[in-house]
C-alpha cells in the first residue's frame, strides 16, 4: 500500500531540455554580431578612426545585450530544469561552440 504523502519523481519534459538547448546553439551567434557592433559604438571606430569618441550608452547597451544573450541558455537551464548540472552542461556548450567559432573564424 502507497502512502498518500509520497509523491512521483519529477520528469523532465522533453520540451524543456530541447528550448534549452536550442538556447544554446541560437543564442551565441547574435550575441557575438551584438558584442562586435558594440565594440564599433563604443568606440567610435570600424576601419578608420575618427575625431568622435563614439556613443557610449548605446555600445553599452549593444554589451549588456551580447552578455544577456550568451546568458540565456544557462539561464534557461536554470529556470526550467532546475539542476546546476544542466547550468554546467548549457554554460559549457555555449563555450564549446563560441571557442569552435573562433577557431573557425581564425583558420581563415
């Protein structure tokens, strides 16, 4: 006989692990267009420097903007599937595939 206090383990639905993961490999790609555009705001500078100093509220922005994006699968690892596991495993791919694009980008 089962007692009425014990409860199911909880399960995890698929469609959380895929929104996290999609998070994941959607995210980092806009956020590194967003930190290198930020990077041109702030400074003022894409091929050839100016007299101008560049707009720093908006290069801020553009930054908090790329943080938040790279952020967005670990954080959606948290809120849905509550593991620091799963915290690890999103932060870790988001690295993964950040480090890959780079060395992709640098062999060229």
């Amino acid at each position: 006989m089962t007692s009425p206090y014990v409860t199911s383990p909880n399960r995890t639905e698929p469609w959380r692990v895929v929104l996290v993961a999609l998070a994941c490999v959607l995210a980092p790609p806009p956020a590194v267009v967003a930190a290198f555009a930020a990077a041109i705001v702030w400074s003022g500078c894409f091929i050839e420097c100016t007299g101008d100093s560049g707009d720093h509220l908006t290069g801020g922005a553009l930054g908090l903007l790329a943080v938040a994006l790279l952020l967005l699968g670990p954080g959606l690892a948290w809120l849905l599937l509550r593991r620091w596991t799963a915290v690890a495993l999103a932060a870790g791919g988001v690295v993964a595939l950040l480090v890959t694009g780079a060395a992709i980008i640098g062999a060229y």
